[in-house]
C-alpha cells in the first residue's frame, strides 16, 4: 500500500473508477483549491489492494466549505439550516446546543482531521472493497504521525453496510450527518408517481435542447459554474464547495463527471452533473437560472433527467439531502447517513472532546433530524 503522485495506473476498477483515478491524479497533482476555490486542502492519492482513494488533509483553520471541514458541517451549515427553516423556539434552543458543540470541536481540535474517500462532493460514494482494506487503511494513516482524526463521510445502510460493519469492528464511532434519499430505479415504483410523471412531461416538452458535457464549448463550462452558483451558493450558502470550470471541464474529460445542458435559445438555462460508482450514480452538480419564472421547472426537469439516466444506466440513485418532500413525494426513500471517526489515538483531552460531540449530535442532533423533516 503506498501513496503516489501522478505516476502508475490501477487496472480491474468497479464501474466509473478508472475515470475517478485519472481525475485524482490531477487533483493530488494541482490541489483542492484549483478545483473547489473554498476548501484549502492537500489532495493525495492511496493505492490500498485494487483501490485508489483520495486522501484529504485540509489545512487548519475555520474557513473551508463544509466538504472538508467537521466544524462547517456541524456548526456554520447547521446554523444556517436553522436560520432558513424559521423553526421559532426550536430554533432558539438548537442555537444554544451549537455554542457548546461549537466549543468541544474546538477542544478537539476537529479540524485536525483527515478525510478518506473525500471526493470534495457533497455524497461520496464507495467503491466495493474498501472494507476488506480498512485495517490497512487506518494503520497507514496513523503511521504518519498520528495528530489527526480519520474520518468517512457519507455513509448509509442501504448503500454501505458491509464498510459501516467493519468501521465498527475496527474501533471508528458513528456520527449523525443529515438525512439522504435513495431512490431504487430498479422497483419501477417512481413511475407511478404522479409528481414524477408530471416531471417529465414538463421535460419532454419543454423544448430545450439536451447538451451532453462532451459537446460543452469553453463559455458552457463556465455558464455551467455560474449556474450551479445561483442556486448552491447564492440561493442556499456559501458553505457549500464553490466548484471552478476547471472542476466540471476536467471532471468531463476525464469521463469523472457527467455533465448534461439544458439549453434555450439564448444559451444554457440549466444543469445536471453526476458521476457512477458500482451500481450508484449521485448529482454533485445541478443548477439553473433562478431568475427565470419558477413556471419553467428547471428544478423538476433537471430531477427527472437524473431519474432517467438512472434508469438508462440501471443504478440507483443517491439524491443526497434537501427537498425532503420533493424527493420522497416522487419515490425516494429517506435514511440517516453517517460518518464515521476513529479517535482512539488522540490524547485524552481530545478523545473526552471528540466523544461528547458525538454523543450530544447522535442524541440531539437526531432528534433533531427526526422532528424537522420526517
């Protein structure tokens, strides 16, 4: 097992892995910024067995997006959730948890933390077989030193049992993340839902043109970054990762990302970017021009299109989190994602600091989860 540059090539990947390797050896090349301009980062690549994972190792500090930083997921990103449901007293009180969450991570040192698996998205999805390496994993990381917590995003029972199984055997402690929807194109259910069916006749006939990312010209690129800007950065937060064109350009010519343009007659209007993993596909990329009249439904025809290629494809579909009504209301079903974190090697002040965290989010944080969108 070793770490490599831009050098050597794996070969007997699962399905859209060897786009993957090809994109990371870029990445671990140039760093994280040249590809998500708000997460400082180094990028580096791991051969384990048959795999190639990328390792993130964000550099200290509280200002990266919240990818690649425990603290902007659990605290800044919670509160602006908090902010934008108006949930009243709850609301209140939730903040005041924030202000001791926010003072443990800090005991902890949180953001001394390295990522596996981090692809810089908001799902990561899992090759098969990491669980057979993971011993080797852990212990690899922890032989460089050993100051930082090791951390799994993204992880669900439907899609991750097997690894969720041995970060438990292995001594990692689950933390609570946000609630995901999957959708299983497969049961054919999705079809008869009425919402969805309404979806897609409004895509089949709204007369837009669909452009895949290999026929994108250098100003699609960059209408395409502008787009998934309006709704993800400007109509949501900042928080999350602000992609570059070199991010979506690269990420299509590498075979990574799958880009697909929805276009009008004075350009781009919309956009939806996904990449495969086994039998899963997951949209990191999805925008649309928020100044156009809601009437329009970009938003429901980009959905519909991720549902057809998933069908196209015969993979499941990890739609990731938001829009919980939208999502279940055309066949999506919801599930508590996790991450997963080993500590043991911390001094004790962080280990104390580390665990209360997760008791107190796993706790409340669930609840939380529970009571606003089930």
């Amino acid at each position: 097992m070793t770490f490599v540059g831009t050098e050597g090539r794996l070969s007997k990947r699962v399905e859209g892995e060897e786009a993957w390797s090809e994109f990371l050896e870029r990445l671990s090349e140039r760093g994280a910024p040249a590809y998500v301009a708000n997460l400082k980062a180094e990028v580096r690549s791991l051969e384990v067995g048959s795999l190639r994972l990328s390792i993130v190792y964000p550099e200290r500090g509280y200002a990266n997006c919240y990818v690649g930083s425990v603290r902007a997921q659990y605290v800044d990103y919670a509160r602006y959730e908090i902010d934008s449901r108006k949930l009243g007293i709850l609301g209140t009180i939730l903040k005041g948890f924030l202000k001791g969450v926010d003072a443990l991570m800090r005991l902890a040192a949180s953001e001394r933390t390295v990522f596996v698996n981090n692809r810089l998205l908001s799902t990561n999805l899992y090759p098969a077989g990491v669980e057979r390496e993971l011993a080797a994993i852990r212990d690899r990381l922890l032989g460089e030193g050993g100051e930082r917590a090791i951390l799994f995003r993204s992880l669900a029972g439907s899609c991750n049992a097997a690894l969720i199984a041995a970060l438990r055997e292995a001594g990692f402690r689950a933390l609570a993340s946000r609630e995901v929807y999957l959708l299983d194109t497969s049961s054919g259910e999705h079809r008869r839902r009425s919402n969805f069916l309404k979806d897609l006749a409004l895509l089949e006939g709204s007369g837009l043109e669909r452009v895949p990312g290999s026929q994108f010209s250098s100003a699609d690129f960059d209408r395409a970054r502008e787009l998934y800007g309006k709704l993800y950065l400007e109509k949501y937060t900042a928080l999350n990762p602000r992609f570059t064109e070199a991010f979506l350009r690269e990420g299509v010519e590498t075979g990574f990302l799958q880009l697909v343009g929805l276009r009008g007659e004075k350009g781009l209007l919309g956009v939806l970017g996904y990449y495969r993993c086994g039998d899963w596909i997951t949209a990191p990329i999805l925008g649309y021009d928020t100044e156009l009249p809601v009437e329009l439904g970009l938003y429901r025809q980009l959905t519909a299109l991720l549902t057809l290629e998933g069908e196209r494809l015969g993979c499941r579909i990890h739609r990731s989190s938001g829009a919980a009504a939208f999502k279940r209301s055309r066949g999506a079903k919801r599930e508590i994602e996790y991450s997963y974190v080993y500590v043991e090697h911390l001094p004790w002040w962080r280990r104390w600091a580390w665990r209360t965290f997760l008791a107190l989010v796993n706790r409340v944080g669930r609840f939380a989860l529970d009571r606003i969108d089930a």
